[in-house]
C-alpha cells in the first residue's frame, strides 16, 4: 500500500456531534417502540416550503421542458437576478453598501463556513467561540491548522477560545492573544444569544486595528426581533474592510433540503493588493459549478412581496414555538437564555448533571431529544439546546413532558 490518507483528518475526535445524537435517539427508538420521541435536537425545519417559493419552483422546473428557455450550468458566482435581489434586500435597503457583485450564490452555509478557510494562510490562528457550530473548528483541523489536541481539556493547542458562557452573558470577550481569522455567529447558534450593533462595532474596530478576518455567520438573521441587533456585520463602519459574511436560506425559508446560501465579500478586504474576493471567486470557479437555476428562482422569490409575507409568518411560527419552551421551562424552574432572536432556547442542566447525562436522563424520562451543550466546545458543558424547529403540537407536548418529570 503506498497512498496515504490525509493525517490531519485523523487528528479529528469522535464523530460529528449530530451523528452520536441521532444513533442515540434511534437506538432508544428502537428498544422502546411503543414511545414516541419529540426531536428538539438538530436545527431543522418542519414547516413546508411557502405558496410563493413553491410557485417559483414549479414555473422554474416548466422552463427546463422548453428549448427557448432551458438553462444549463448556472454562471458559478450566482444568476445576476438572484444576486440583485440579495443586495437590494439584504443590504441596500438596511442602508449597507454591498454591490451584487460582491455576493457569490453557494448551496448553503455550511459548506461556505466549511470552505472559506481555504484561501487563508495555514499558518493563521483562528478564534473561535466555545460553544461554537463545530463546522469551523473541525473543518481548520482537516486543513492541518489547529495544532495538537487536548483530550482532556477538549481544546487545540492552536485555537484561540473565548468562552460563551452565563458569566460572559453569553457573547465573546476581545481575546488576549491576537488571532488572524475570528469566527462570530450572530444571532448564535447554540446558545441563542445576540450581540448589539455597538458590541459588533467594537469586534470590527479590534480587527482592522489587528488586521484580522471576521468570517461573520448570519444564518439565523431572520429572526431578529429587538431592535439593537444587526443584521449583518456590514451595518458596521469599517466592515468592508475586515468581515466575511455567511448567509443561509435554510432558516428564514425552509431551504435546508433545497440548498441555498451566498457569501459575501467586499472588495475592500485586502492582505496587500490582494482581493479575498478574487481568490474566493476562483476557488469557487474552480471547485463549484453553481447552484441549480431552479433552486435560485426559488431564492429570488424569497424576495417578493408574497414570499416575504409568507416568510414572516413562518418565523413567527417558530418564534411562538420557542417563547413557548422559554417559558415552559422558566417556570419549571430551569434557568434559560437565548429564544427572543434565535430559534434556540439554551438552558442550565440541573446541578451536577453533566450535558450529555442530561441528554440521556431527557431522553429515557420524558422521551425528548435535545443536544448537549459539551458537544459544540467545553464551556458548553452544563448547558443544553433545544430547538424551536418543531411542530407547535410537538413543542407544547415535550414542554408538558419535561414539566412532568
Ligand atoms: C451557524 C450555522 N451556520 C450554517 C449552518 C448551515 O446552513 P446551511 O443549511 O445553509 O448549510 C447552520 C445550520 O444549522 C448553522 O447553524
């Protein structure tokens, strides 16, 4: 045998977080038939797609059936109309100034968040917050750039952590070591926390001082509700120059078995006189063939008046679902955060469980799935998530549940 794997895949422990949850849950399943399990516990919708995104999807799949109006490869960046729609929308009308040039359409976010490592130096430090969406950290050791792991302390030697935790309400401190490439996920997954736009401004001061990348995660930006809170970093003054931003269709539309997400990145954000957009735009050229037309005349009427409406409601479905928990749990005594931006509602495990014997104890007594809060970094241990994505009938019976046991 003379290939050889890729080492740094194998510095990689244990396996992805919803993997060791979902064999769980089904193996529980399995011995225990006549129950039925309320998953609360991966970040997935239930809701079907809306009237208007279904409507440009049937009229996008009837013009693949006709020669005049047939599409092939999509253009790899992105179709110009969906990329317009994103910048009006997204940015022009909330007073940013992000051209449709500078937004390159993908198939989601997590492999942008996955791929956007690749055009940095492997020798940049990263900083990451703890808990964090595993997808950043584990993705920089499968680029050999984390350093050595720490199987007792769950750290890499080479990951700069800023701990998330009650004591921090939630949101990260301005490290001490200076990372090259800052990780934020705002409004967050897991812990549901937010950060204020004059917060935000002071993470975008501190990187162009340092010269760091923020690769700002928004995928939950539909579901803001008070307002201080940005919903993208490019309110920032100084952004263009220092921040990545991740956008998904997943959460604000139901996208997640469709597949649409678009980075963007300004062409101010430059190491010398090189643009992060031209390397991104090749990278993209070369590896990414474009996301299907159909998909991206579904994406285009997320922007239309109907689908915008339609879309509203859809959170405010989920949003009822999460004050619901919020309050379910309150008032069964558990200590909360997060569920007021975020469709996820964090909570303390009860003294002296462990997230992961909190999981099982959950799960064997009241037959409710969450996910542990050891599982996206150390100072999410002693916390739990449990996600809004439900059906109203479902959330409300695992709330009963819980209250009961
Ligand atoms: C923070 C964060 N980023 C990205 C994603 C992935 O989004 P997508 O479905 O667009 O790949 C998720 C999905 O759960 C997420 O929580």
């Amino acid at each position: 045998m003379s290939f050889k794997v890729n080492q740094d895949y194998l510095k990689l422990p244990g396996s992805y977080l919803f993997s060791t949850t979902g064999r769980k849950i089904r193996e529980y399943a399995q011995a225990h038939p006549d129950q039925k399990v309320i998953k609360l516990s991966i970040g997935d919708v239930t809701q079907p797609l809306a009237p208007a995104i279904i409507d440009a999807l049937h009229g996008a799949v009837d013009e693949m059936a006709a020669a005049e109006t047939f599409k092939g490869y999509a253009p790899d960046l992105g179709y110009e109309f969906l990329r317009n729609a994103i910048a009006d929308n997204d940015y022009k009308a909330r007073g940013c100034d992000i051209a449709a040039d500078e937004i390159f359409v993908s198939d989601g976010a997590k492999c942008d968040s996955a791929n956007i490592q690749e055009i940095f130096s492997k020798d940049n430090k990263i900083a990451v917050c703890d808990p964090v969406y595993p997808v950043y950290v584990d993705t920089n050791v499968m680029a050999g750039r984390t350093g050595v792991y720490d199987k007792i302390g769950e750290t890499w030697s080479d990951v700069i952590y800023m701990p998330c935790t009650k004591e921090t309400g939630f949101a990260p401190e301005i490290p001490t070591q200076t990372p090259d490439i800052i990780y934020l996920c705002f409004p967050n997954n897991p812990t549901g926390a937010t950060i204020t736009k004059d917060a935000l401004q002071e993470w975008v001061d501190y990187a162009n001082k340092v010269g760091a990348v923020i690769i700002y995660d928004a995928a939950y930006e539909a579901y803001i509700s008070e307002d201080n809170v940005p919903h993208t970093i490019y309110e920032c003054e100084g952004a263009r120059t220092c921040a990545i931003e991740l956008r998904s269709f997943s959460k604000n539309a139901g996208f997640t078995g469709v597949r649409l997400g678009f980075t963007v990145i300004p062409k101010d954000l430059k190491d010398g006189d090189v643009m992060l957009h031209s390397l991104w735009a090749r990278r993209h050229g070369t590896k990414y063939n474009g996301a299907p037309y159909i998909i991206q005349k579904a994406g285009e009427a997320v922007y239309s008046e109907a689908g915008k409406a339609q879309l509203k409601e859809q959170v405010a479905y989920y949003m009822k679902n999460a004050s619901y928990i919020y309050d379910g749990l309150k008032s069964a005594g558990y200590s909360v955060s997060g569920g007021v931006n975020a469709p996820y509602i964090w909570l303390e495990t009860p003294k002296g469980m462990g997230s992961w014997e909190f999981f099982d104890y959950l799960l064997e007594n009241a037959q409710v799935a969450g996910t542990p809060g050891a599982g996206f970094g150390p100072s999410g241990e002693g916390y739990f998530r449990l996600t809004a994505f439900g059906s109203y009938e479902n959330t409300v019976e695992a709330i009963e549940r819980i209250k009961r046991m």
